[in-house]
C-alpha cells in the first residue's frame, strides 16, 4: 500500500463493502456491536516502546487513521520493566543492522522529540570465561569493526587493569564497546507516544483487542473490550509478551514465549561505587550496571514460561551472588529493591517481522527476546514502511519474517544476557 492508497476511502474496508461477504447484513452487525463501529486504516495492538514507535513511524510517513490500543497504560508491560541497556555488540548483521539505524535515532531523538531520552554512554563489557564465548565476541568484533563501531578484545589483565572492581580470575577475555550505553525507556516511550499524537494517531489506553475479525484470508477487524468494533484492513501486534495470544486470535500460531527476569536494586554504596561500564557475564547471563549511586542487578531469567511478574528470595539471592562473585565490593551493599518483567522470546532471539504469507494485514513486531527497547526505533519504522510501502525499505528484515521457523531457517543470536 502507498501512503496515498492508505489514506484513500474506496481503499479501506466499508461496511457497505463487508456485507457483500456477510451472511447477516449491517443492521445485524451493529446491533450485535451496540451499534458502536468505526474504521481505521491500521489499528496497533499494544502500547509499549514496538507499538507507540509503529504509530510514530507510520504517521510521520502519512498515515492518517490510525488507532492504537492498549489494555492498561502506555508503558505498563516489558517497556516499564526494562533496564534501558542499547548496545552494537551482536553477533548477528541483522541485529547490528538494527542497533546501527536505531541509534541514529537515540542521537537525534532530543531535537525529533523534544524529549531528553537521558542516553548514558558507559560502554558495555562483555565477559566470558569459556572458549566457545570468546569465539563469539571475536565474531562479534570482526564484524561490527567493519561497520565501523569501535570494539575491543581485552584480556583478564587489561579488564583488571581499566575496572579494578571487577574480579577476573575466572575470565578468559572480554569485549569492550566505549560508545554503548542505556537510556529511559519510559522518557523514548513517551517521546514516540507524543510524536504520534502529535500527527494524529488516536491512543486509547485501557482499551482491550479482545477479538480479531477475518474475511477470508484478510484481515477485517479489531473488536475490543468497550464493544467497538474497528474495521480496518491492517492490523499490528505489538502485544509484547502476550504476542502469541493476539496472533492466536487471527488463527496464527506465532512461536513467542513470556519469561520472568528479575531486577534488583542495590542501595547507594556511599561513595564505593566503582565506574562500570554496563558489565554482561556471558557464563551466567548476568549483567549489572551503575544506578544512582548503587547497582542496577540482573536477577535470574526464569526457564519456563509464565506471566509471573512477582520477585522472590531465590531470585535475590541468586543476583546478590552473582554481583559479589564479579563485583567484590558488593558484599558492603544491599538490595534496596526490585522488580520484574516478561521477556518474549523467541525460538532464535531474533524479532519476528512482518505477515505471515496466509494472513494479509497482519503485521507482527514481536519476539525481541530482551532487546525489544534499543531496536524500537528500527521495528517501529520498517514495520511502518511493510504497511505504507508494500516493503521495508531502510533494511533488509527477510531474516526475520514470521514463517523462518517452519522452515527450519533460524538466525540465531548468542550474544545475549539469556541463558537457554
Ligand atoms: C527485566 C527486563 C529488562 C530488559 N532490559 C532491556 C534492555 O536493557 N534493553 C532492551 O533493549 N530491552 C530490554 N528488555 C526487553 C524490552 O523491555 C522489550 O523487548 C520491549 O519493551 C518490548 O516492547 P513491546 O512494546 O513489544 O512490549 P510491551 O512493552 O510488553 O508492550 C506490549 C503492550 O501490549 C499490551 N497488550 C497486550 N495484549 C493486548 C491486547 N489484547 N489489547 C491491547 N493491548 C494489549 C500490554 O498491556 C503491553 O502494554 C528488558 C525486558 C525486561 C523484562
């Protein structure tokens, strides 16, 4: 679709139209509906960082009519839990490719927005004490040195030796990006939100997609949970970590799975807190950064799936002897406090992009599997460009559509603070 065709009446789907393939005709639909309908040209589910930045991109491009929905608040699901963390260290072109053109929009955002996304750049270090991780972080280097990112392979020594703090006994070796760092997820989220209002896009936010309506092998429209039923010949799923439900709801069997990660955070440590960059221990996927005079801890990532959101004592202890073991200096803090989040991963730690070739007008953006913050920019503007211009044109995402799985053709990603 262009953005012309987008906006063009004759081009959306009429209700006049829809009752040519209806058994029941309009007075029947409405009255089932309380007489509450509406049309959009594309109707976003889900309001976090994929969902408001879809609505962003695909105003600024010349959407008119576009309606986003979200259950609860802007913000309330993945995106309010994240740790903000926006790197270049991936092992895949896909992913570096996405973090490249993303981060031109964290640069700029300030002057685009009018919103400071608070961008922090403290590096990030990656640790591995197996041959295997380091293997990865060398792959890792050669290519986005060719891109042009600056990475470096250090020895225990030399991490010793920059980060005092950090114990190295059991490192093989590390990978440092200087230019990395992390951001506010709720100040982008509210950025992008604002942008789209500004353009036009209608967010509603306690709003609920409660069904999906089918002709065919087309999308036709969204209902939702105030008895409105929105006719619209696109549809996206941002939902998140409840992407597979919103897929199951247009027939899709989309493969993306909730999992808990807790979060910790460790009280000021009263001037000992030492200068780290964003540090990821590849050996047990922990992580942990600076936070207001204490730590941001990663807490363990659960292996099955669930939609707990709730911290425990098992999780705690678990972060606090992970920061002791690599961070000594911890023994003198304290967990302050915590909290935790639904990934939604999926079977290769790549996003899923696009529709499925059997279902026209759906469009997924899900299965960030933990990254989903640092590349909304990217999602939010090819999955605008899939919409508007028939094809993503800033970057090449075949390695991300929705059918790879069934066909057996991953892209894997190792580079990541999961553990499988
Ligand atoms: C603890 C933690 C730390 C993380 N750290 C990082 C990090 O450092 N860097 C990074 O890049 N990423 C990180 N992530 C991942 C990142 O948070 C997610 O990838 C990203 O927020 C996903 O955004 P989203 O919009 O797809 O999902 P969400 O933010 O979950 O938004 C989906 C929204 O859809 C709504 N919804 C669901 N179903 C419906 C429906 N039927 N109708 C209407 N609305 C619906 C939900 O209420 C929700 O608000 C982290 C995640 C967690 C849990």
């Amino acid at each position: 679709m262009t953005p012309d065709a987008c906006c063009r009446p004759e081009e959306i789907y009429a209700i006049e139209d829809l009752e040519k393939n209806r058994s029941y005709g309009r007075k029947a639909l409405e009255q089932e509906m309380g007489g509450l309908s509406e049309k959009a040209d594309v109707v976003i589910i889900g309001g976090g960082i994929i969902g408001v930045s879809t609505a962003y991109y695909l105003a600024k491009k010349g959407a008119r009519n576009v309606i986003l929905l979200e259950r609860s608040m802007l913000g309330s699901g993945a995106t309010g839990k994240c740790a903000g963390g926006i790197r270049t260290q991936f092992s895949t072109e896909i992913n570096l490719q996405f973090s490249i053109l993303s981060r031109r929009v964290f640069d700029g955002f300030k002057d685009e927005f009018g919103v400071d996304p608070e961008f922090r750049t403290i590096g990030y270090l990656f640790v591995g004490c197996a041959r295997e991780q380091m293997e990865v972080l060398e792959h890792t280097a050669n290519m986005v040195r060719l891109a042009g990112v600056e990475m470096e392979l250090l020895s225990p020594d030399e991490i010793s030796r920059r980060w005092p703090a950090l114990m190295v006994e059991d490192l093989i070796g590390g990978s440092y990006t200087p230019g990395d760092g992390y951001a506010g997820p709720n100040e982008v989220l509210q950025g992008f939100a604002r942008g789209a209002r500004r353009l036009g896009v209608k967010i509603r936010e306690g709003e609920e997609a409660a069904a999906i309506r089918l002709a065919g092998d087309r999308v036709e429209a969204v209902e939702t949970s105030a008895a409105q039923r929105i006719w619209t010949p696109t549809v996206v799923n941002a939902a998140g970590p409840y992407a597979a439900r919103v897929a199951g709801m247009a027939g899709l069997e989309l493969p993306v799975r909730p999992l808990r990660r807790q979060v910790f955070f460790t009280a000021p440590l009263e001037g000992l807190a030492p200068r780290l960059p964003m540090v990821i221990d590849l050996e047990y996927g922990w992580y942990a950064r600076g936070e207001g005079g204490g730590f941001l801890l990663a807490g363990p990532q659960d292996r099955e799936s669930s939609f707990n959101e709730g911290t425990d004592f098992e999780g705690k202890e678990w972060a606090a002897a992970r920061a002791v073991h690599r961070i000594p200096i911890m023994e003198q803090g304290s967990i302050a406090r915590g909290w935790a989040g639904l990934y939604e991963i999926s079977p290769d730690h790549h996003a899923i992009i696009g529709a499925f070739p059997e279902l026209k007008g759906f469009i997924c953006a899900n299965g960030f599997s933990g990254h989903g913050f640092q590349h909304s920019p990217a999602a939010g503007m090819v999955v605008a460009e899939i919409i508007l211009e028939g094809r993503p044109r800033s970057l090449d995402i075949s390695p991300l559509r929705p059918e790879r799985f069934r066909q057996g053709d991953l892209v894997r990603e190792p580079l990541t603070a999961l553990k499988d």
